[in-house]
C-alpha cells in the first residue's frame, strides 16, 4: 500500500531533484491582468526553479494580496521585475543569455515537444484574453505551442505556463536517465 511521504521526505526528494538541474530557467509575463492567474504562475515559477521572472505590459502587481491568496508566500522566492516595455523585457532577458521562447497559436509555432527549449531559456506568455502581443511574437526567438485535441481553443494562461515550464524541465531531466527515473522510496 503507498502512502503520501512525510513533509521531511518531500523536502529530501526535492532537494535531490535540485541538484540534478543545471539548466537556467525564466520566465516573461506581458499583460496577465489577473490576480489569480499571476498568483498561480509564481507559485508554479517556484515549483519549477524558475530563476527570473519579468514582468511588462499591465501584468497584476505580484505584491497585491490578491496574488499572494494564490501565490501563497511563493512571490519572494522567484527573482522579478517590472519592466515598462516588452521591447526592455526582451533585450534583459537577452542580456542575461536567455534564448525567449514565446507561447503562443500563432503562424510558425512549432509543438512544444519540438519547441527549443535546451539550455538557458525564458519563455514568455501573454494576456488572458489576447495572448502575446505582435512586439512580443516578433522579438521572440522562436515560438511553440501547446497541441490540444479537444473541443476547447486555448487554455488558461497560469495552466499553459505549467505545462512549458514542466516541458522544459522534463527535458533536461530525461537526459539523465535510469538514475532519475527511480520510484519515490525506492
């Protein structure tokens, strides 16, 4: 019979994980207005070891309360700033040596298993109801998509950002192998 491991445990299977990953992993946020959903991206950004995290447009405040109901104390973990333009929030991730990978349905995208995701990369996602801005797709150095099969054209964009960031982790953690693929407890 399996059961939930210990808070001690999972602090322990964590810290193992952490020292398997290398890779330099940011985010850019344009114009996700709403709290809940900046809430639920930082709290993922933390899950993930999210390194930096810019925010442009008028993307919510990650100090307002609001966020922090879902962030739940995870905006002090994850590294970010506000910038005022897409443009500055590009050229600082450039600057830093990420390659930005846009989310978005948009012509040229490639699926997310195909997306360019090795190595220091920041992905960026765009506003609840319009997505990535033209200035945001244009600067970006490549674009992907998540492939749905359902009835359902796009996903919330705090749901499309844990999918890209587990994505990109998972890539670089296949690459180790057996040794990671052992079951917790075993």
């Amino acid at each position: 019979m399996s059961t939930q491991l210990r808070p001690t445990d999972v602090k322990r299977l964590n810290r193992q994980w952490r020292r398997r990953t290398e890779g330099r992993l940011a985010l850019l946020v344009e114009s996700v207005t709403q709290p809940f959903n900046l809430g639920s991206i930082l709290r993922t950004c933390a899950t993930f070891g999210v390194d930096r995290l810019w925010l442009t447009g008028n993307s919510a405040d990650p100090d307002d309360p609001k966020v922090g109901k879902t962030a739940l104390g995870t905006a002090t973990k994850v590294e970010h700033t506000r910038l005022a333009s897409t443009a500055q929030a590009l050229t600082a991730a450039r600057d830093e040596g990420y390659r930005v990978v846009a989310v978005e349905l948009a012509n040229g995208a490639v699926p997310l298993h195909a997306a360019p995701l090795d190595a220091d990369v920041c992905l960026a996602v765009g506003a609840e109801d319009h997505g990535c801005s033209p200035a945001l797709l244009t600067g970006a150095d490549a674009i992907t998509y998540i492939p749905q099969i359902g009835r359902v054209g796009s996903l919330n964009v705090a749901v499309a950002t844990a999918i890209a960031l587990a994505e990109a982790r998972r890539r670089e953690w296949a690459s180790l192998g057996g040794e990671a693929d052992t079951p917790v407890g075993a």
